[in-house]
C-alpha cells in the first residue's frame, strides 16, 4: 500500500471540501441578504427603502436585483450583511466555546475514566505501552489513555481541539476483542486525528453549522410573528383587514428564510460527511504508516 500517495489524496480531497463549505456558508449570507432587501422593498419595511423605488417589474430579473441593490444603497447592504454575520458568528462562538473545553471533558462526559501511568492490569497495560509506541511512531507527546468501561462494542476517539489537550479514549469491547496488532492499528488511526488537526476542524464545522442554524431560527419567527399577527386582526375593521397583507407577507418571509436555513444546513451536513470520510482515509493510510502494518487497522476494520 502506499499510505503517502492516499494520504495526498485525502489531503487534496479535504481541501476541495473544505472551500466548498466556504463557499456555501457565504452564498447563504449572500442569498440571506437578497431575501431581506426584497422583503423591505416590496413592504417597505421601516421605511427603508421609501426615497428609492422605482418600478422594476418589466426589467430582467437580474438586472431588477441590480437595481433594487443600487436604490437601496450599498451602505445599507453593508449593515444587513454586518449584523447577519454577527449573529452567525456569535451562535458559532458559542458552540466552539462550548465544545473546546479539552479532550478530557469530553471523555469523562462519555462515561471514560483515566487509566493510570501505573496500572498493573494487563490489558490495560497493553493499551498504555501501544499508545507509548504510536506516540513514538508520529513523533507526538503521549496522551492520557481513557477507558470506556460501559461500552463493549469495539470503538476508539481522540478528543482535545489541540493537540496538547488531546486525550485518546478505548472501549472495553476494544480492549477484550482486539488483540495487539489490530489495537495498534486503531490506536494509530486515533493518532492521526490528532496529528492532522481533524479534531479541531470539525468542532469548527459542527461550530459553523449550529451558528447557520440561527437563519433557520430567524426564519421561524418571522412565521410565528405573522401568524399571530394576521390571527389577530382576522375579525378587526376592513382597514385591519387591509393589514391581513402585511401578516401574510411577513409569514411568506419567513417561510423563505426557513427554507433557505434548511437547504443550506442539509448541503452544510452533506459536505461535513464528505469531509469526514476524507479524513477517515487519512487516519487509515497514516495508521500503516505509523505501525508499517496494513493487517493491523484491516483486521481491527473486519471485525468492527
């Protein structure tokens, strides 16, 4: 096998995705700012727009965008795209801030407990000494080593967004199941993560995610705002009625908004998988790197 030629391509590969989901995250700040200055012009939302219309509706669709953009000004456009991307940005903080805590928290949040330097137990032995030998191996500092003692089926993680707070974390069903070279192996593939930064980007991505899930939220209460007000002024005076309108246009703002939350979290989700798989090929070519062993993370695979 040669684990450098995959490795190059999962690198590739993973870049590509990579700018993808940029450009995605930016069409959807982009397409998020057209939707907002259609709905102030045709409403004339908070008289935004009042000093400027001018009738568009004979011109080609493109070119009635343009001019809408131009009459609506570009520093307004400037302040839309500023504020949508404040609240992007703090719901992704905050999602970062909550899962960059280290590794060892989410270890111990998964039920792990810490396997000490000196543990005399055999097989949690053997798990100390192969993690020592892939530490070596990738030219890394050795990690803390937890035990998942509750899950018997075979798996492994590293967790930590850096590598200096990462921590590696076996199932017992790993332990029992596994023998030293197949151990190795998932060892090794665990370190590659680590060694790669793949921790690190996808908190960022799943960080990303949760902060495009705030138009997603956005476009949800403007439906419920509509709602309740067209629900409100159902069996008011005509001019009341005459309002009905405004709800409904409110409501179809909304639903807009949600819908376009939506596809762009489906196709945000879709291209993290794709992602991640990529990076999973890295961790497997690297891992017969680091043990010079392919039957080592094969057998590990054949029996997960």
């Amino acid at each position: 096998m040669n684990f450098y030629k995959a490795q190059d391509s999962a690198r590739k590969q993973s870049k590509r995705l990579v700018v993808l989901f940029c450009i995605s995250v930016l069409t959807l700040i982009f397409l998020s700012n057209l939707l907002f200055i259609a709905f102030a012009w045709i409403s004339d939302f908070g008289n935004i727009a009042t000093l400027n219309r001018v009738d568009v509706s004979n011109a080609p669709p493109l070119q009635a965008a343009l001019i809408i953009i131009e009459r609506f000004g570009w520093g307004k456009v400037g302040m839309i795209t500023a504020i949508i991307a404040s609240v992007i940005g703090v719901a992704t903080w905050s999602k970062w801030s909550e899962l960059a805590k280290g590794g060892h928290v989410v270890a111990e949040m998964l039920g792990g407990s810490l396997i000490a330097p000196d543990s005399k137990e055999s097989r949690e032995r053997r798990l100390l000494n192969v993690v020592e030998e892939m530490a070596l191996a990738s030219q890394m500092l050795v990690p803390p080593v937890y035990v998942l003692r509750n899950e018997l089926g075979i798996n492994a993680f590293a967790a930590g967004v850096f590598a200096d707070d990462a921590v590696i974390a076996v199932s017992q069903g790993a332990l029992e199941q596994l023998n030293r070279e197949q151990l190795q192996g998932v060892v090794a593939h665990e370190f590659s993560h680590i060694l790669n930064g793949d921790m690190r980007l996808n908190v960022r991505i799943v960080a990303t995610l949760h902060g495009l899930l705030m138009i997603n939220e956005t476009g949800r209460m403007l439906m419920h705002a509509g709602s309740m007000r067209g629900h409100r002024r159902r069996f008011g005076s005509a001019s009341s009625r005459e309002k009905n309108g405004g709800a409904a246009l409110i409501f179809i703002a909304g639903l807009a908004v949600w819908l376009l939350g939506s596809i762009g979290q489906f196709f945000g989700a879709v291209i993290k998988a794709a992602l991640s798989r990529q990076r999973e090929y890295l961790a497997d070519a690297s891992a017969v790197q680091f043990t010079r062993n392919p039957e080592g993370i094969a057998g590990a695979l054949r029996i997960i």
